[in-house]
C-alpha cells in the first residue's frame, strides 16, 4: 500500500488502482490534521462528539485536497451514511437531499465521492474498470455476516451491468484476527452462515502464571478435577471478506488487502477497541474524474 501525501497529511493508496487513470480512491491516516482531542495534531474526519465540527471540517477539506477531489476553489460532493452495521446499499447520482442509513454507496457518476468512516470496522472499496462504476462499504462484523461486499457486487451488477471478472476490489486498514476478540455468540453466528466459518476464528487459552505454577490450588470437586480457563475467540475480518469477494466471482488476483491493523497501529490510525471508544475515524474515499 503506497503512502502518499505532499503535507502533513498521508494518504494510503492501492497502486493497482492508482494505474486506473479516471480513478479517485485513498484511505485516510491518524497523523497530521487540525483536532486536537485525539493525542496531538491528528486528522480526525468523523464528526465525533470529542472533536470540534470547525476541526473536522478543515481536515475534511485538506484531505480532498490531498486527495485529488478539489481541483479548483471548489471540492466535488462527498457522499456519506449514518452507518448502522447494515447489508443496505445506496445507488447514488448526486448528494442526497437527507442523509441516507446504511453501509454501502455506489455510482456510476463522475465528481462525485463517496465515503464511509471507521474506526476498526474494514472499508472496502470496489471498482469496476470497464464500466466505470464504484462502490464503498463499511464492513464490521454485523455487516460482514450479512454479507455487505457480497451483495455489493450484485448490487453493482444490478445497477450498471457489472461482471465480477471485471472488478478490482482493495479491503482498507482495519482490526485484524490478532486483535479482533470476540464471543462465542459471534462465531454462532458466522457458523450459520458461510459455509467456511471454521477458517475465520482461532482459540487462544488464557493463560495464568499462578494457575501454572500452583495447580494444586484450582482443584475442583468435578471431573476431570481442575477448573478450566475459559478460551479467547479470534474472529478474521479480513479473510471473511475476501472469502465473500471470491464467492461473488472476484479473481483472486483482483483483490488487495492492506496488511494493517488498527488496533496494532494507534500511531498511524485510530482504534475503537484500542483506544476503549475514544477516538477519531478514518475516513476511505473513492471517486470518478470526469472525462478521465
């Protein structure tokens, strides 16, 4: 993943897609900025309840700068979603005249952005090089289990006439099966859904240096005699959803996933979980130049 960025401000870019000439797309990073609630000068681009809406706004705009989204005096319409952990998907020609639910966009149409925010949660981005179509999705696990990329290739199909074969499709930083604990009620879930469900989720038992050293002390009065540590239950995000791309026909070459962890990296980006809900967001953007 390329890092770019001529300020203060850098931009993470896939460069398969930056060889698509009528193509705009990057995902933001933590570093630079004008908030200030987030340790340092940082580029928060939610409108979070900790940072001030002037902050956000600037960062906003230095980063269509950066972007290539604000050719003139004037940035091109960015298109975002009150994020619900959904499977719903907007087909989009023009800003919104109220601001839509969901977790996905698409478009065919050119000067025009569309974004979602995260903060742990993966961003995917999907182009289609032919049709000149795009999409951008936010995908936690609710909309991981729903299926959010997966019908996003149909619903790109649907709307512009799009063929898996001709997709590009880049999975954005985001919290990895290092980090990504959850419960046993999460794996119920994905187990009842995809078919490759075991492939996703790894065990870790909890260890205990006084457990180890002093068994004698956890002996229990039911069989097999000791009381057992309860195991840690790893979720991979990132394999989910290049599992679902390749299950809507996106060659595998065509599919690039960043290599970051938020929760690892709160020096290049922001982490829900890491930082226990004090935070700021990211932000992954995706555009058509006209006449590109």
């Amino acid at each position: 993943m390329a890092v770019l960025g001529k300020s203060s401000v850098s931009i993470l870019r896939v460069p398969r897609l930056e060889k698509i000439p009528w193509l705009v797309h990057g995902f933001s990073t933590r570093p630079g900025g004008a908030s200030r609630g987030y340790g340092g000068r940082t580029l928060n681009l939610g409108f979070t309840k900790d940072d001030s809406r002037a902050a956000v706004e600037r960062n906003r705009n230095n980063f269509l700068r950066q972007l290539g989204a604000f050719p003139g005096k004037k940035s091109w319409p960015m298109v975002t979603l009150r994020q619900v952990h959904s499977d719903i998907i907007h087909c989009v020609d023009a800003p919104p005249a109220q601001p839509l639910a969901g977790d996905g966009l698409i478009s065919a149409t050119p000067s025009l952005l569309l974004a979602v925010l995260t903060a742990d949660c993966l961003p995917v981005i999907l182009v289609d090089r032919k049709r000149r179509a795009i999409g951008v999705f936010h995908a936690g696990w609710r909309g991981t289990v729903k299926r959010i990329v997966e019908k996003g290739v149909g619903e790109m199909r649907r709307c512009f006439g799009t063929l898996p074969r001709d997709l590009q499709a880049a999975i954005g930083p985001g919290i990895h099966g290092c980090c990504f604990q959850v419960g046993p009620e999460v794996r119920g879930q994905f187990e009842s859904q995809f078919r490759y469900a075991s492939s996703l989720f790894r065990e870790v038992k909890e260890s205990d240096e006084v457990r180890e050293k002093y068994p004698l002390l956890f002996l229990t009065a039911r069989a097999p005699g000791h009381s057992e540590l309860p195991k840690k239950i790893f979720l991979d995000l990132v394999e989910s959803n290049r599992q679902q791309l390749l299950e809507a026909g996106v060659p595998k070459g065509a599919i690039f996933t960043s290599s970051l962890c938020t929760a690892c990296r709160v020096d290049l980006l922001f982490s829900h979980r890491a930082e226990k809900g004090i935070t700021g967001r990211q932000m992954a953007a995706v555009g058509i130049k006209a006449g590109g």
